[in-house]
C-alpha cells in the first residue's frame, strides 16, 4: 500500500514514537504539578518545549504524507 512518501514502516514509527512523546508530555506536565523549586519547573518546561516541538515536527511529517496524526498537540 503506497502513503504517499512513508513507507508502512515509517508511519508506523512516526506514530509510535508519537505515542512515546504524548507519554513524556504527561509525565512533565504531573512532575511540574509537584515541584516547587523554579530551577525544576524552568528544567521541565524547556522539555516540555522540546517535546512539543517533536510532535509537531512529526505531526508535518504525516501531514506531507496525506496522514492525519492521532496524537493531539498540548
């Protein structure tokens, strides 16, 4: 089955490791909910950063391909 430039493959990675950073996402978000030391928050919110601009890399990679993404964007 041909998905435009993706192989079945590739998609299938882009999605996983989408998956992974929806994951990660959660995991920062409940650690900067518990942390009190600004040193900390600002540490998780530039991985928080980080991750999002991950997802949205892979996100375009999947829209380039005609693919809709299934992880939504925080």
């Amino acid at each position: 089955m041909h998905m435009g430039k993706l192989t079945e493959m590739e998609r299938l990675a882009i999605e996983e490791q989408l998956r992974a950073e929806d994951i990660c996402a959660r995991k920062v978000q409940l650690y900067m909910s518990v942390t009190r030391d600004p040193s900390v928050q600002a540490l998780l919110q530039q991985m928080a950063e980080k991750g999002q601009r991950h997802v949205s890399t892979l996100n375009s990679l999947l829209q380039d391909a005609g693919l809709a993404s299934g992880v939504a964007q925080h």
